[in-house]
C-alpha cells in the first residue's frame, strides 16, 4: 500500500498529515482518546503521543522490518479513501503532527511522535455527518468503541456525546475543525443537547428543504 522512499530520517520541519482513528471512551466516561484501525487496534493514544513497538521492546519505532509506529497519510483525499471501507466507515478523520524520527512512504509517513491537530471529519453510517458519538457497541479492554450519529440516527440511543464534549475529555486540548458545511445542524452538537432536541434540529431542517423544493416547484 505505502511504498517505502527512504528511512530513518529526521525532519527539520514537522509534518502535517491525515488518518483515520476510531474514537474511544474509558470504562468510567472519563477519558477520550483514539485507537487505531487494524495495527495497533488494541492501543489507545491521546492527543499527545510516542509509539512503542508492540512487538518488541529492544527498538524504538520505527524500524525498518517492523509495522511499528504511527502512520499518516500527506493528502486529506488518501485518508478520505481508507474511510470508504466498510470496516473503517465508524473511524473520525483527524489532522495530526508528525515529529521525531520517520520513514517516508509514497504517499505518507511511518513515525514516532505524533500530535493531534484537529478533529477534522465524521459520518454516521447513513452518510450524513456525525454531530455526535454513541456507544458503538463493541470496544477492548477498559475502553468503548464510539461510532458517529447524525442526529436522525441519535433518536432513542444513549449516552450521546458531541465532538467537542469528546475532544475536551481527551489528553490535551484538540479543536474540532468539521467544516460547517458538514454540519447540519450546529444547535444538536453543542454540549449538553439531549438527542431529542438533535433530533428536532434535524427534523426543522429537513422541513425547511421541503419547503424549499416546495417554493421551487409552486415558483
Ligand atoms: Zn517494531
Ligand atoms: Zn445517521
């Protein structure tokens, strides 16, 4: 998939860069933070991160024959094309920081230091943007998996939390940059809105589009 240029390089500048990253939540409600999607399904960072190997204690990642360390796509449209699969639909896409030593692929980084700049994309699978987080249902030892809802989709399910509720539950401060055209309906994310009233939100602006399509067809 990333083909390898050259390793073992240390950047003058740090990198920015984009990945997917499942979004989760301690046992107790009272931290946040991110596990990956296949390597390193199992381990949970927070804003502020340096990769261990989980395979072997004696290097420091990356190494050269080993999937250790971060990863990161350069384009937002790469990362925008991982979270297509089925697999990885429920995955928030975030805007990181690479830093320390790395290895440069074709199309992105394999690193050990990592900072999460943003909170940048989130889709409930029916497609339309998540203005919040439930209970995914599944999850690893002491952490729950979180999956994005859209507000129609919130109707009935507990424990919803907005991104930003999300954010300020993690280690550092992480801003959430969805771009507002993705947002719906602004009022159903903001902290403390149960999902009936994100609901509603939804259901207004959906009334206004018909009225809308409406005023077009009556004009
Ligand atoms: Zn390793
Ligand atoms: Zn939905």
């Amino acid at each position: 998939m990333l083909r390898r240029k050259r390793r073992d390089e240390r950047p003058e500048h740090p990198f920015t860069g984009y990945k997917l990253a499942r979004a989760v939540l301690s046992a107790d409600g009272g931290r946040a933070g991110f596990a990956g999607l296949t390597l390193g399904a199992d381990q949970v960072y927070g804003a502020v991160g340096e990769a261990a190997c989980v395979w072997s204690p004696r290097h420091a990642p990356p190494r050269k024959w080993c999937g250790c360390g971060f990863y990161c796509l350069h384009d937002v449209n790469d990362a925008r094309d991982l979270g297509c699969a089925t697999e990885n639909r429920s995955a928030l896409l975030i805007e990181v920081v690479a830093a320390g030593r790395y290895i440069r692929y074709e199309r992105g980084l394999r690193f050990s230091n990592q900072r999460i700049r943003a909170i940048r994309e989130s889709q409930c699978e029916c497609g339309r943007p998540g203005a919040g987080l439930a209970d995914a249902g599944t999850g690893i030892v002491g952490w729950r998996h979180l999956t994005p809802v859209c507000g129609m989709c919130a109707g009935g399910r507990p424990a919803i939390l907005s991104l930003k509720d999300f954010a300020a539950l993690l280690d550092a401060p992480v801003p959430v940059r969805v771009p507002p055209a993705a947002v719906p309906a602004p009022a159903g994310a903001a902290a403390g809105e149960s999902p009936v009233a994100v609901l509603s939100a939804e259901i207004a602006l959906l009334h206004a589009r018909l009225d809308e399509i409406q005023s077009r067809l009556d004009g």
